[in-house]
C-alpha cells in the first residue's frame, strides 16, 4: 500500500553548477524511476516523487532555492546545507568532475559529515571519465564510503545511485517527533508569508470549542499543537513558529519553502490560505499542486475579508478560475484578525478526514461502474486495442485508491480515467479529497 504521509526526503546539496537540477530531472524522466512532478513547471521543480524498486521518496534539488553566485562557501551554500540538514533524511552532495573545487567541497563535506544523517558523494558530469577514479579517490581519502560516479546528462551511473538511496532509506526509522498521533486528525495551515497563517491558527486557538492539550515549546522536540475539538483530537502540524511568531516576514526565507512541503507531507488535511485582496500567483498554485500531488485534503481559505470591496461571488469565481484541479475542495471567506468565519474552517475538517477513511461496498461499486460504462463508455484510442473494463475495487484509505481492472492500461483513455475519478468524487461523495485511480492491465497481450 502506498503510504505518502511520511515520505522520507532525499535532499541534493552542493556548490552551484554542479548539476544538481540536472541530476533531479533526470531521474525524473528516467523510465525506470516512476516519478511526477510536483511544483509547476520543470523549470522551478524542486521536488520529484520518485519510486525506485517499490520505494518512495521524495528527491529535493535545493538549487532552486539558492542563489547562483561565486563557488565560495558562503553564506547561501550555508543556509542550503542547513535547510537540508533540517529536513531531509539523507544527504547527496554533488560534486562536479569536471571542474573539482576540493578545498570548499573538502569543507562542505565536513560540515555536513558532522550531522550523522546518511551521506552520499555523487561525483557528477563523469562522462569524462578521465577525471572522475582520481576524483572519487580524492574523497574515499576523506573517508566517504559512499561514493558514485555518475552522468546527469547521459544517466550513467544512476541506477547504483538509485539503489544505494533506497537501500540507506530502508534503515532509517522515523523520528519521533515526525510522527502523528494515530488518534488524530492532522492538519496544517499553509500559504505564502503574511496571508494570516499565525493569524488563523491563534484565533482557531481561541474558540469556544477548542480545547488545547498542548502546544509547543514545552518540550524541546514538539513543534505541533494538540488540540481537541467537540471531542476529537486534531494535531496541529508545525505550529511552532505560528505559534511565536509577532513580526512581519518580509521574504519568503528559505526555510519556510520546506517547511510548507514537509508539514503537508505530514497532514491529512491542509488548508491553504490566500489573500482576498492579493491576485493569486504561480506560488499560491504550486502549493495547491503539491498538496494534490502528495493526495492530501484540501480546504481553501480566502482571509482578509474585511479587506475586501468586491462581491464574494466574483471572488469565487477568481478562487474557480485559478485552481481547477481543486473543485472537490470547499472554499471559505473569513477574517482571521476580525475572528470572523473561523468555525465553519473548523468544521470542514472532520468531513474530509472521514471521507478520506471511507470505504465503499463492493456492490455499490459494481453498480456505479455499471452505470458508468453504460454512458460513457471508454473511446477507442488510435493504434490501441478495443478498450475493455472489468471492474472496479477500492484498494485502500487516506487517500482512498481505486483498482480499475482492464485489458490494456494503454488502452484506456486519460479522459475516462479522469471522467470516473471526477464521478467517484462527485457521486461516491469523496468531497475535499483527491482519490487515486490505478488502472491494472488483465490481458497479456
Ligand atoms: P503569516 O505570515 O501567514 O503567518 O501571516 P500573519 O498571521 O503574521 O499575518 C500577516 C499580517 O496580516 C499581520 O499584520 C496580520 O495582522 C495581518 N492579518 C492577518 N489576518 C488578517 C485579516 O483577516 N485581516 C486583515 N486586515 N489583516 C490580517
């Protein structure tokens, strides 16, 4: 079973241009990695879900957040290799055969040896071969153990890369402080800085209703907030910083980019938050998209509503128009400052939880597939055989996944597969959530 809450993060560090953006996509269009895109564009991908002989992980390029500047150690390689000391579960520093830089890179690795997280050397851009054995060797004198020569450009050597993630990944048991109370419904409060974040969950914290169990700062560890709503337990993930927080963040920093990513990771419902009077930007969207992508619920929150002049009708619209692959997702407008709109926040959270825990009886599927296939069959696709569907089964929970059984996978066409997913949402009542459709091929030939 596919569990995607607690998928650990392999994070690519090094100096800039050594081809650490280069090395993520080409795992992500390897074919024999299964991986899809999370944020927008190749282009600003940061991540790539990827599955390497049945593991999944996440692969982070943590470029993409980093200024291009000189091959000094300064202070933005410092504050990458923090970042992805804090987050990731293992370490690949990249390195450029082509054009070693030893001394920064002999500190770089002795900075991040001191972490005691996994820690892999991926020598890069070794098509020219004649480089690379001397290199690695220069670095197996530092005492990695670890080490891979490998091409981004032509892929040589990423399979055994592959393989050595997986096989570390495997070792590694969670922290205790990443897991959620099984008990609980987890939840987290995201969007881009200064859209009322802090604002939001410290005017949930004071409702009638909640009662809070803990928050943190009482141990060293915590970092979320246990509450208790109208008898249910809900963890509020990553609530530290909400929690202390009493400035105005200027820049979006280079920390609260993972942040938002990983707290996700760990929820089961997220509600993004936006700005009434702001326009929406390609930030606001690559949330959404990650949060679809990792098959979290999804609630959107417009705040700053006393803001707001125009009617809330054309604001929905807008709200429509900007996030399509959310239509499943309930929209509300409130005043986290003026406290205004927070319960009906609160109580949508529950209904999703509970439909992503869902489980549908195998006689109502036979029906609602009947019915289906009777009125919108599946239409022949070009060179492909005659599409045939044998039936549909639900495979697991949270997020709730469905085995369509057919003849070819090929056949089937991706306007029914989105069509039935759509239908099992909108009829099965799968409100707020994403559900996963997984098509499995019967014939041989
Ligand atoms: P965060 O960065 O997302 O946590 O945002 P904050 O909660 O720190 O809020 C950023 C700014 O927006 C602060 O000055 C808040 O007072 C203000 N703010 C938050 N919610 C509202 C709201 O509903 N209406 C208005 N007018 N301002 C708000």
């Amino acid at each position: 079973m596919n569990k995607e809450s607690q998928l650990p993060i392999v994070a690519l560090v090094g100096l800039p241009n050594t081809g650490k953006s280069t090395l993520l996509n080409r795992i992500s269009g390897n074919k024999q990695a299964v991986t899809s895109k999370v944020a927008g564009t190749t282009r600003d991908r940061q991540y790539a879900k990827t599955t390497w002989n049945d593991f999944n992980f996440l692969m982070v390029d943590t470029a993409g957040i980093m200024n291009e500047s000189d091959s000094e150690l300064n202070d933005n390689v410092q504050k990458q290799i923090d970042t992805a000391i804090n987050e990731a579960e293992i370490l690949i520093l990249v390195v450029d055969a082509k054009s070693p830089k030893e001394s920064i890179e002999r500190d770089v690795l002795i900075k991040l040896r001191r972490i005691k997280k996994p820690l892999i050397l991926a020598v890069n851009k070794s098509d020219s071969v004649l480089k690379s054995p001397e290199y690695l060797a220069t670095f197996s004198a530092l005492g990695i153990k670890k080490s891979y020569a490998v091409s981004a450009l032509t892929g040589n050597g990423i399979g055994d890369l592959l393989d050595c993630i997986v096989e570390e990944l495997k070792a590694i048991k969670p922290s205790p402080e990443e897991l959620t109370p099984k008990d609980s419904i987890a939840v987290s409060i995201v969007g881009r800085p200064n859209v009322g974040k802090s604002t939001l969950f410290n005017s949930i914290l004071k409702e009638d209703r909640v009662v809070v169990s803990s928050v943190p700062g009482t141990t060293r560890t915590s970092i979320d907030s246990q509450l208790t709503i109208d008898g249910e337990n809900y963890t509020f993930i990553d609530t530290a910083g909400l929690k202390r927080k009493s400035y105005r963040q200027e820049e979006p920093d280079v920390y609260s980019v993972f942040q938002t990513f990983k707290s996700i990771r760990r929820s089961d419902v997220v509600l993004l938050l936006l700005e009434a009077t702001e326009t929406i930007i390609k930030q606001d969207q690559r949330i959404a998209g990650e949060i679809q992508d990792m098959e979290k619920g999804l609630i959107l929150v417009v705040n700053k509503m006393d803001e707001y002049q125009g009617s809330q009708e054309a604001l929905q619209d807008y709200i429509s128009l900007h996030f399509p692959q959310a239509w499943m997702s309930p929209v509300f407008f409130i005043s986290a400052k003026n406290h205004k709109g927070i319960p009906d926040v609160i109580s949508a959270i529950k209904p999703i939880f509970e439909a992503r825990h869902k489980v549908i009886e195998q006689e109502t599927l036979n029906h609602f597939l009947h019915t289906k296939l009777k009125t919108q069959p599946p239409k022949r696709l070009m060179d492909q055989k005659v599409p045939k569907v044998y039936s549909l089964k639900q495979v697991s929970t949270n997020p709730p996944m469905f085995e369509l059984l057919v003849n070819h996978p090929a056949a089937i066409s991706k306007a029914f597969r989105q069509m039935l997913s759509n239908a099992i949402i909108r009829e099965l009542e799968f409100w707020g959530t994403p559900v996963v459709l997984k098509l499995k091929g019967k014939d041989k030939k």
